[in-house]
C-alpha cells in the first residue's frame, strides 16, 4: 500500500484550489461527470477538448472469461487496418482526460482503445476518497487480470480494423507501470510509451513483479517520460531501470524533465507543464513511427 500511497500523493498535490469548493459540484462544471471527486482539483482553464469530428468514438463491451470489460473506443471514421494504440489510464480510471486522449490518437490516425481495467473491483470514477481508491480497487487489481484484459482488447482490435503488425501501449502513472509490464509479456507489440510509471516496489500476491524486474529481458522498445521534480519515482530508480535496461536486447530510452514532478501531462491537474506535455506528446508519436506503428 506504501507504493499506491505514493502515487497518489504525487498525482494530488496540494494546490490553494485544494480548499474551499464544493469538489463535486466545481467538477462538474470543470468537466463534465465522469472523473473521480479525488481527482479535484481541476484546472479548467487548461484542459483540453478534442472533438470527435471524423472519428467514431464511444464505450464498446468485450467478455473477458465472463466478465463484460467496458472499452473507450476512438478511431477515424471508415477507416480499417489503422495502427492500434492501448491507451492505459491513471489509478482514477477511464475518465474523460483519458477519453481524451484517445480521440488525439484517433485523430493521428490511431484506434485507440482505453480499457477499464478495474471493472471487477468498482468503478474508480465514481469512488470519493483516495483511501477507498487504494484499498478497495487498485490494490485488489492483480496485474495477470490486468495482462489478460488486454491480451483481450488486443485480440478484438484485431478482429475489428486494427492492423496486427502496428500495435503499441500508452499509459500513465499507475498505467505507465502497466505499460513496462505489458510489453514484456506481448513482445509481439512493437513499442510503448510510458509515462512517469514507477519502476520498483513492493512485491505481493497481486504485484509479483516491477518494470525493474523485466528489464534484463524486454524486447519491445519503450520510451519512458518522466519528471526530475517527481516525489513518488526516484531518480535514483530510474538511474538502476536504466542499467538494468542496458544489460538487455532492447532500445528502451527515458527523456526526464527537469521542470516537471508527476502528471506533468495531466492538463486537468494542478501538475500539468504544458510545454513538456507538448514535447512528450510529440515524442511519443514520433516513437511510435520511428517503431514502425505508425
């Protein structure tokens, strides 16, 4: 719990908008609903809105052993044999920044696919205080349910428009380990793109292993984007990713900025840098076409 209690204090800073608002209330008016009230508070003027002009976009269902995974979907419209992107969100799951962020990618030309990976545990949108996040979702979110949810989405991607020889993965803080881990376990996905995911922690029945730990063996090629300032991922972990990184067959990289602490491109959060967020974004397409997905 040490480890998700990090993160989450890295992702909700305290800011002087922390106090005195109604956060459900100004939350809605920020956003729209969909977000977690933990995720307040919003910094309204800097989020942005993509439309879905050209695309079809919307949540789709995928059965995975039984079990009905919801899926935000994003894609130009008509277009088939389109690059696939897993799109991995925060602790607070697929809320609208996330949707978000797929429609930028179906907008490059991407299906982009953002799953709900805490499904069987609750709905992180929905859940008021960070301690009940912790203890009753993510921490009871094991990573081998995680891998197979999206051993499924990928499956369906292809069976829907998606190219299977043009895959890569995305995700963000708690997705951002989720993207190290994956693309260890599907080495057939060409890169990843991994942002401020912690490296290293603690090991238990639902966590057995870290990106550190797959290091030595990865294949895939991942960019990883962090911040210098950030309070829940060392510097020093990144320094020992990196060696680790270096004794395997990859062309794993990392770009630190030195201006920025976590969810640096969370434009929604008091975090946001939007300059960094901008050159990270461009990074990542430029990775994912320097990888061949694109």
């Amino acid at each position: 719990m040490d480890d998700l209690t990090r993160d989450a204090e890295s992702l909700l800073a305290k800011t002087n908008l922390s106090d005195g608002v109604d956060r459900r209330d100004f939350l809605k008016v920020a956003l729209g609903t969909g977000f977690a009230a933990a995720t307040l508070p919003v910094m309204a003027q800097n989020v942005i809105k993509t439309d879905t002009v050209g695309l079809t976009a919307g949540t789709i269902t995928l059965n995975v052993n039984g079990q009905n995974v919801p899926v935000y979907r994003a894609q130009p419209e008509g277009k088939t044999n389109l690059p696939v992107i897993l799109v991995i969100s925060e602790i607070f799951g697929v809320h609208e920044h996330i949707a978000d962020v797929a429609r930028r990618f179906a907008k490059q030309g991407y299906l982009a696919l953002a799953p709900d990976l805490f499904v069987r545990q609750g709905d992180a949108t929905k859940v008021a205080s960070i301690a009940e996040l912790q203890r009753d979702i993510i921490a009871k979110t094991p990573d081998e349910q995680v891998l197979t949810d999206l051993d499924a989405v990928v499956a369906w991607a292809k069976a829907n428009g998606g190219n299977a020889d043009k895959i890569a993965i995305t995700g963000f803080c708690w997705g951002g380990r989720i993207t190290w881990l994956y693309a260890a376990h599907n080495p057939s996905i060409k890169a990843g793109v991994a942002w401020y995911g912690r490296l290293m922690g603690d090991t238990n029945a639902n966590f057995p292993r870290h990106p550190i730990d797959v290091a030595g063996t990865l294949t895939v090629p991942v960019l990883g984007l962090y911040g210098a300032k950030d309070t829940g991922i060392s510097q020093e972990s990144i320094t020992v990713m990196k060696a680790a990184l270096a004794k395997g067959p990859n062309k794993s990289t990392f770009v630190i900025y030195p201006n920025s602490g976590h969810a640096f491109h969370a434009d929604y959060r008091p975090s946001y840098v939007e300059a960094d967020a901008k050159d990270g974004w461009g990074r990542t397409l430029a990775w994912f076409k320097q990888n061949g997905v694109m």
